[in-house]
C-alpha cells in the first residue's frame, strides 16, 4: 500500500479485526457483482470505497427513471445508460484506484462458470428466482462463497452460503422450487432505503468473508420488517436430498 492508500483506508487499518493485513486482503480480492439495482447500489458503493481491489459487474439493464428512487448508485442524469456504464463511473468517482469490469447481459451458466473461476466472492443482487438458482449451482461447481438477498415492499432477507463447507445448507435447501417469482419491485412496490439496509449488510458480510473476521451469516436466513423496525432469525439445515449439494 502506498501514503495514498494507507489514509484512505485509515479507519479500516485502525481496527484491531482488519489491520494492514485484512486491507491487503480486501485490495487482492476479486468480486462478482450480479445485479445494479436497489440491493447492487449500496454494495457497489461501499465495496469500491472499502477498497475491494476487483469488481466484477453483472446487469442487462438500462437506467430508467423509476430506478433512480431506490438504485442509488444512479442518478438522474445517467438514465437511458446502460446500469454497467453508470455503475461503472459511480466506482471511478469514489475510488478510481480499484480494477472494475462490467458484462452488459443476463447473468446465464454459461458466463458463470467462466467468471467463477476468477472470483473469491459473489453477491447476488438481482431480483431473479431463477438467476439465483443458477448462481446456486455454478457457486457449488466451483467451490464458491455467495452472499444471498432479496427485498421487496417493506421486508428484506439475507444469508451466505459458502459450498467449501460440507455441512452447509444451499440455496435450494431453502426453497427446493421457484417461489414468488411474479413477486418484485415493479410489482410490489419497495420502499426506497428497505434495499438499502439489506444490500449495505450484503457488503459487510462480503467484507467479513473476503477477510476472514467474524460469523458469516451461514446456516440462518435473516429476515427484516421493516415496518415492525425488527429482524428475525430462521435456522437453515442442509436437506440431504437436496438435488443441488447432497452428495
Ligand atoms: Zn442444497
């Protein structure tokens, strides 16, 4: 780390859990991000201004103005861009010191399994039951950790999974079949800082993983009422028949 750097992430080195080796740890990591939308924006944010040295974009989409309300990352002026371009000038604009690379196009198996191989983390921010299950599948195939969320209305989830663990639950543990895929934002509604509490936490337990520090959220879905102002927790046992990681 250069002077630059080493005051820029101050506040981080300043932790007795991070310190000058969990900062070089986070400038090494290699990180994929699929979906910029109200949950990618705050992990796009604060992942570039934590100093997460390679970015890996995901999203088809283009910026419209009902994004703006929730999708932070974009701003008024950036709609009719691509949410790649623009989420790719918000990372240059909070820290042009890290690698970002963007794929404008549907996250599918086949641009997974040859972005998995290059990448220590992935968070999954779309908005998209049968995405998930593909991220599910290729992050077992390739023996790699994802940080999983979704937010709707006013409720949130989230939870990690990391497939390095044999007796950790996977995704179609938790839902064996495509559940509320007509339910989303578009339809539903969501009310603008619900993704915003829920995508910051994505970015803090990515940062926990990409380090080493802490408890990842594994095992347990977190759930957030937002307007009961309360979060529950819900244990997660491995299905031992699931189709996806029983062996
Ligand atoms: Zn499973």
């Amino acid at each position: 780390m250069n002077d630059d750097e080493l005051l820029r992430y101050s506040r981080h080195i300043l932790l007795p859990q991070i310190e000058l080796d969990g900062q070089q740890k986070l400038l090494e990591s290699r990180v994929l991000l699929i979906g910029l939308g109200g949950l990618g924006s705050p992990v796009l944010q604060y992942l570039a201004a934590s100093g997460v040295g390679q970015l890996i974009l995901v999203d088809h989409d283009v910026v419209e103005l009902s994004n703006v309300q929730r999708q932070i990352c974009h701003g008024t002026q950036d709609v009719g861009k691509t949410k790649v371009q623009s989420a790719i000038e918000e990372v240059m604009r909070i820290n042009s010191g890290i690698f970002v690379e963007g794929f404008e196009q549907k996250a599918d198996a086949k641009l997974l399994s040859s972005l998995l191989p290059k990448v220590d983390l992935v968070l999954d921010c779309s908005d998209n039951a049968t995405i998930r299950y593909l991220i599910n599948d290729a992050c077992i195939a390739h023996q790699v950790p994802w940080v999983s969320a979704a937010a709707v209305a006013l409720q949130g989830q989230i939870i990690c999974f990391d497939p390095r663990l044999a007796d950790q639950p996977c995704y179609r543990c938790l839902y064996p079949e495509i559940h509320d895929e007509q339910k989303n934002c578009a339809t539903s509604g969501i009310l603008a800082p619900v993704v915003g509490v829920i995508g910051t936490l994505q970015a803090v337990e990515a940062i926990k993983m990409l380090t080493g520090i802490g408890e990842p959220i594994l095992g347990r879905l977190q759930t957030f009422d937002a307007l009961a102002g309360q979060w529950a927790s819900w244990g997660l046992q491995k299905n031992q028949s699931c189709v996806s990681c029983a062996k």
